[in-house]
C-alpha cells in the first residue's frame, strides 16, 4: 500500500470513536482497573503491537504499583482475516504465581484473548485479567469475554488507536471503519 492509498483509505473511512471519546473510555478503564486490582500488584503485559497505544494511554492512570513486560502472538500479520497462531515474544517476567493483566486493542473473536489466557494460566499464572480497549458487538460466541472493555465497536473492520488497517493507521487517535467497498478493493 502507498502512502497515497493509505491517505485515501482514511479520507474514506467512518469515524466511529473520535479521540475526546477513546480518552473517556480510557479514563474509565483506568478507574475500574485500579478500583479492582489496586491491591494485586499485577504483572501488566500489553499483546503487540495492537495494545502499545492503549498501554501508552493507560498505563499513566493506573494508581497502583504494578510490574510491566510485553507478549507478542499475532493471527493477522497485516491481513484483515485472522490465520494461524503465531507466538513471538513470551512475557520475560516471571509469571508463576502472579496476577496478570493483559490489555488488548480489540477483542473480535476471541481466539488470541482466549489463547494467551490459556498460556498465561499454563504458565503459572493465579490470575489473568484482560481489558481490551475494544469489543467488537459481531454476535459471535466467543471463548472469552473481557473483564473490561472501554468501547464496543460495530461488526466493521476498525482501525486507528493501535488496531491497523492493512499494517497502516495504528497511530490515529481516534477508531474508524472502513466501507466495504475500500475493504475489499485492498483485499489480497
């Protein structure tokens, strides 16, 4: 995609959470966070790369003493569909015995949540949380439901916020969806 496609892409695009709205959500995130896990003294491991603008933007209003590390798994790898599992990057810190949370950009399906969840617990974690800044309403049974969303989405291919439209758009700080027409038309 070049850069002029990708301007295009976000000139065609909805608005359907501008930046005042994320930040709201946001705020809120971090009061029912700290509300529930103030005395937990979490291991806190944002999923890359979708998850570095939400860490970025929460991690600062979370009142409490907590301990910071990453994962990486991905099933998009720059596609709009999700694919096999591929785990990249394992938390670095020790895990066993710890109360986790796991902050993600959006929760769709559910299958990565639910599988690093999985991983998480096999790993000897007594705890894991998950907050996702986003829940996708597509009327799907999935195998995990966030113990905090910050907004649902439409059943649309969202971008922006961390969530990317054909690798581009991560850093927007407001979500767009795109129409199906612009979807299709980059469709591999």
């Amino acid at each position: 995609m070049t850069p002029t496609d990708a301007q295009r892409l976000l000139d065609n695009a909805e608005c359907i959470a501008p930046a005042e709205t994320v930040q709201a959500a946001v705020t809120q995130l971090a009061d029912e966070i700290t509300d529930r896990l103030a005395g937990e003294f979490p291991l806190v491991l944002p999923v890359m790369g979708g998850a570095i603008v939400f860490a970025g933007q929460l991690l600062p209003q979370l009142a409490f003493p907590l301990e910071f590390d990453y994962l990486h798994v991905t099933r998009y790898r720059g596609a709009t569909r999700g694919g096999e599992m591929e785990w990249r990057v394992l938390p670095g810190k020790r895990v066993t015995g710890r109360s986790v949370l796991v902050l993600d950009d959006i929760l769709d399906e559910g299958e990565t949540l639910a599988a690093i969840r999985d991983k998480l617990i096999e790993m000897g974690a007594s705890r894991v949380w998950t907050a996702v800044l986003t829940d996708k309403a597509n009327g799907l049974a999935k195998p995990i439901r966030a113990d905090f969303v910050g907004l649902s989405v439409p059943d649309r291919y969202v971008f922006g916020c961390g969530m990317d439209a054909y690798g581009m758009w991560r850093n927007l700080p407001a979500i767009y969806a795109l129409k199906a027409e612009a979807h299709l038309e980059y469709e591999d």
